[in-house]
C-alpha cells in the first residue's frame, strides 16, 4: 500500500508542476498573437484633396487632413511620432495623448489644438491630391501604419 500512496504523491506532484508551467507559458503565449492583430492607433481616414479650388487659404489648407484613431481602451502617448508623406514633410507629435478608443484628425493648416483637432500650422498642402503614402512612426521610428491612394482617389476611409 506504501508504494500506491507514492505513486499517488509522485503523479500529484507531475500534474501541480504541469499546471505551474502551463500557467506561466500561457500569457507569454497569449502576448506573441497580440503582434499580429490590428495596430493599436491606425490611419483611419485620409482627405488628401481639400473639396473646392486649391486656394492655399487657411480654410482650404484645413480640409486636407489625415485622421489616427486608437483601436484600444487604453489611451497612447503620441509624444515623439512622425506623420510624414512622400514627399518628406513631417508632422511631429509634441506632448499628445490620444485617449482610448478615440480619434484626432490631423489638418494641414493653422489652429488651435484641441482633443479631437491638430494643426500642422502650414501654408502649402502636404498630400498629394493624386498619389501618396502617408506613414505613422512611433517615438523610435518604428512604422506603426501606412496608407496609400492613388490616382482617382483623394479621400480614404477605412
């Protein structure tokens, strides 16, 4: 009867080992899928081609725009990224915080940043209205998303 009672001990044992290791393994294993999901702030919108005649007035300059949208609930510190277009005008993110699950659209011209509005305070249009690539950086450079459009297109929404 001894030799059941350690076998009973050893196979407890094995099984309470298994479970520590499982319980550990399972998070890290859970944490590699979240690379391959959707990003957390994404391009969401673009309107490369400000509607009307390109008068290069400020009202015109402000209706070309990119808009990043934050696909998680937690909020995401902005301060450091780049939105930069094909033709290497770069729009730097300085002390930003896109709340969770919320959006903030980018405008070419000059205004006041709000929560939801940011102005890149410039008096030539960024986008091409034909063609480009806008492309989203992080802080260390690392590309976060990319969107491109082509001839015919002029605003993008995803």
């Amino acid at each position: 009867m001894s030799a059941s009672v350690s076998a009973r001990r050893i196979a407890a044992t094995v099984l309470a080992a298994g479970a520590v290791v499982s319980a550990v393994a399972l998070p890290a294993s859970a944490h590699d899928n979240d690379r391959h999901r959707q990003p957390r702030v994404e391009i969401s919108a673009v309107q490369a081609d400000s509607p009307g005649r390109d008068t290069r007035t400020n009202r015109s300059l402000n209706a070309e725009w990119v808009e990043l949208t934050n696909n998680d609930r937690r909020a995401v510190n902005l301060d450091g990224w780049t939105l930069r277009g094909e033709n290497g005008r770069r729009y730097r993110f300085d002390d930003v915080r896109l709340a969770g699950r919320a959006t903030v659209r980018i405008h070419t011209g000059i205004g006041r940043d709000t929560r939801t509005d940011l102005y890149q305070d410039r008096r030539n249009y960024v986008w091409g209205d034909r063609s480009d690539t806008a492309t989203l950086r992080d802080d260390r450079g690392r590309t976060v998303d990319t969107e491109s459009w082509g001839r015919g297109w002029g605003h993008y929404r995803r």
